[in-house]
C-alpha cells in the first residue's frame, strides 16, 4: 500500500491534485491531506473525498509538527503544493509568503531527508523566473531565477533551498516543477478567471489591471496534475556532476500547454461565454505595483523526457471551468460570506501594508 503526503491539500490545485490521485491510485493507496486552511485554503475543497482520506491540520512551516507527520504515516510519496500566492496579497503581507513558501519548503524537503521518501515534490512557479524580455520565446529549465515581486521572491527562494538539497543530498530523490497559470474548479475567486464570473453572475463588472495587456501562459490544472504525477513517479538517472553549472540537467520539469493568452483577451473571453458584451462588462482599474507584463515557459523537456503532454482542449476547457462556477454558486458565496470581497483596489491602497 502506497502512502502518499499531500501538502496544500485544501487549495485549489492541491485539492485538484487529491481528487485526481485517488482516481489514479488502487483503492489501497493511502492519502495524508495537509493543510493549515490559511487565507486560500478550503476544507470544502476536500469535501467529495473526505472519506477517502486522512486530513491533517498543519503549517508546513513548523518543523517539529511535520516531522510528527512524517513519522506518524511514514509516507513513500510527498508532493508539496503548499504556499500563499496571490501577488496582491504578497504586496501587503509579505512575511507570510516567505515563511510558506522559503521556510515552509526547507522544512518539508528536511523532513524527507530525515524520514526517507521514495520522491518528493516540490511545486513551484513560472513566476520565479520573472518577467521574459522583449524578443524572447520563453523561459526554460536553465534560466536564470530573477523574480521580481514578493510572492515570486518566496518561491524563488524555496526553490534555491530546494535545488541545494538536491545537490548536497544525493539520497534524497527530491524533484521540481514550475507551472503556467492554472486554471480549472476549486480556485479561490480572488484570481481573474473565478474573480470575473462571480462577478458578473452578481450583476458586477470584470475588474483588469491597467490596460489589460499583460500577457500570460495558461495551463489546465488537471494537466497540472497529471504532469505532476508523471514527475512524481518517474525513474530519473542521478544528477550529473554538470549540473552544478547547468540547471537544466537538475530534476526540474517546466509544465506549460503553449497557451498564452492576455488579460483583457482573457476578460473578454469569459463575459462572452456569459452571453455579455465585453464593452459593457470590463472595468479597468489602477495597476498593482510591480505587474509582471509577461512570462512563458517551455515544456519540451517534459515532453521529451517523460512523455507529457496536454490533454485539454483551451476553448473546451474554458467553457467546462465557466460552467462550473456557474453551477456551484453555493461553494464560492460561502467564500465570500466569509473572506468578504476578494478583488483588490489598488487606488484605495493609501499606505504600504493597509488593506484595499
């Protein structure tokens, strides 16, 4: 029986990810949800297969409860999707995000080197590798780290924490994954595409940063998840001494469907799928400080190297994730019973860490 470790269980792709590896697995297989049901966590996420699995209540951040965890359940399997990730919540609270998503990935990859795995996960951004310069294609395995905002800083520092450990702990069969924006069920609706539905079904308009023209990389997160898994179980050789110099050789996998698309593009698409008329539905609001204008990445090495490929149609995938929230009004109006409103004014922002 295989006993798998799932970290920002209750979130929206980790969620995703659970629902998705219980479908995949025997029914023997045996899932651990962590989650310390922060700002973006939901334990309604989990609710579907609350029978299936065991949940624990934790901050990945705190060594001496996630070595209890460890030694409690013993897993062979550990994916670790937990982090705070909202840009405009890094904005205003950034500690929180270095201590999920610096110090909380320092913890989990020590707790498999003390507790062996057989492989570890660690799932990280697109966004660590910054903003892509005017003429480039993408970003690739071997691009420099440059993020530039709070939450990428985070994650770009557990992801620096996490490829130490690969290099100075070669028993520890430890693995990383970037990813495109996700999109798909179970996202909190502070992002654009769950922000602009409920939205819209509440008779508002589709609030877009600036001018709209910021460009991004869009990826269904249950090829997300399929990739991640792939990653997850692949038999990969040892790390090369080359490496040292050449990231790309490191077990890192970038995971992108090539599908870029902009933001008011983006606007435009799911208040048409509504039956609304973008020119009468899309307010342009004032930037957040320090926007990203664009950023891809390649997943030719996936796709080479372990056979991944997209299955998700965008257009048809779209359509699946608009009519979802269509049709659970319910899951995301007790979001905002309780949270309040999720979408962010950055012109009512009078002062570094007050709340828009």
């Amino acid at each position: 029986m295989a006993v798998y470790l799932v970290t920002g269980a209750a979130g929206f792709i980790g969620a995703n990810y659970v629902h998705r590896l219980l479908e995949w697995e025997p029914s023997d297989a045996e899932v651990i949800a962590v989650d310390y049901l922060g700002f973006a966590g939901n334990h309604a996420n989990l609710a579907p297969v609350s029978e299936r699995i065991v949940f624990e209540k934790a901050d990945i951040a705190d060594l001496e409860t996630m070595r209890a965890i460890y030694r409690r359940y013993r897993p062979d399997f550990v994916v670790n999707f937990a982090a705070e990730s909202h840009n405009d919540r890094a904005i205003l609270e950034p500690s929180a995000f270095m201590r999920s998503n610096a110090l909380g990935a320092q913890v989990m990859a020590e707790c498999s080197r003390r507790v062996p795995v057989r492989s570890h996960v660690h799932v990280s951004t697109i966004e660590v590798y910054g903003e892509l310069a005017p003429g480039n294609e993408w970003f690739t395995e071997g691009s420099a780290l440059n993020a530039k905002t709070p939450y990428s800083a985070a994650k770009a520092a557990g992801d620096q924490i996490v490829r130490a450990y690969m290099r100075t702990y070669p028993d520890l069969n430890i693995r990383m994954t970037h990813c495109a924006n996700n999109y798909g069920p179970y996202q909190l609706p502070e992002k654009l595409i769950p922000l602009a539905v409920t939205n819209l079904l509440r008779g508002r308009k589709v609030p877009v940063y600036g001018d709209g023209s910021h460009s991004r990389d869009w990826l269904h997160v249950a090829d997300h998840c399929a990739a991640v898994h792939r990653v997850l179980h692949a038999d990969l050789e040892p790390i090369p001494a080359r490496a040292a110099t050449e990231p790309e050789l490191l077990p890192i996998f970038d995971i992108s469907a090539r599908c870029e698309v902009g933001n008011l593009d983006m606007a435009s698409r799911v208040i048409t799928m509504l039956d609304l008329d973008p020119s009468e539905w899309i307010e342009h609001i004032p930037d957040r400080p320090n926007h990203d204008r664009r950023y891809l990445i390649s997943p030719e090495k996936i796709e080479s190297e372990l056979g991944w490929r997209p299955v998700h149609d965008f257009d048809a995938g779209m359509a699946e994730t608009v009519a979802w929230y269509v049709e659970h009004r319910e899951w995301w109006e007790q979001i905002i019973e309780e949270r309040g409103e999720l979408g962010f004014d950055w012109a009512g922002v009078r002062a570094a860490g007050s709340a828009p």
